[in-house]
C-alpha cells in the first residue's frame, strides 16, 4: 500500500496539476497555476515526510511537521480556487476526488514518517 501511495503522490498528482494547467489556457498565468497547483502540493507532503525521515538524527522538532500542514492547507485553498477557475467545466471535478483520496493516506504517510515510523 505504500509503495501505492507514493507512486500516487510522485506520478499520478503531478500529472493531474499538469492537466488542470493545460485545461486553464484562458486564464492568466498566475491564476491558471494557483487553480492547478493543488495536485503538486499534496504530492509534495509523502517525498516531504520521507526526506525528513531520511536526514533526521534524533527526534524531529514539532516544527518541521508545520511544511506538511502548509502544502495540504494550500493544496485546499487551490482545489477551492480551481472549482471557481474551471466552473465550466464540471468534468475535471472528477480528478478533485483521486487527489483528496491520495491525499488521506498521504498526509498519514507523511506525517508518520516525520514523528517516526517506530
């Protein structure tokens, strides 16, 4: 299941942002990337947490879980800013639900790799 879930957060989320991108041509470039941004961002949290798990000695400072709940906050202010962006057209609401079902195990992922898996 893990290997699942990373491989959802580094393959699959990227390209979902990069669909909402390509899908936002009459957009201005800043508001195109904020609407397309929230996919990248909750898959940024697993290679996040998993870096963090990697380099730390000890046990990790309270603080350095703060980057996880900063990418899942923006990657919901972007999936909120995406459904006005793209109000016509519904049928990229569909992948809104891969990522909040990625995102779920992901957050615990991460999170669990920052405290420790032990």
């Amino acid at each position: 299941m893990y290997i699942v879930i990373l491989i959802a957060t580094v393959v699959v989320l990227p390209l979902i942002s990069v669909l909402f991108y390509r899908r936002g041509g009459e957009l201005p470039p800043r508001q195109r990337l904020a609407a397309s941004a929230h996919a990248l961002l909750v898959g940024l949290m697993v290679p996040y947490g998993l870096a963090v798990d990697v380099l730390k000695t000890g046990q990790p400072s309270p603080i350095v879980q703060l980057p996880i709940v900063v990418f899942l906050l923006l990657g919901g202010l972007s999936m909120v800013y995406s459904l006005w962006a793209f109000r016509t057209q519904p049928i990229l609401y569909l992948a809104h639900v891969v990522t909040i079902v990625v995102a779920m195990p992901a957050v615990f992922i991460a999170s669990i790799a920052v405290v420790g898996w032990t």
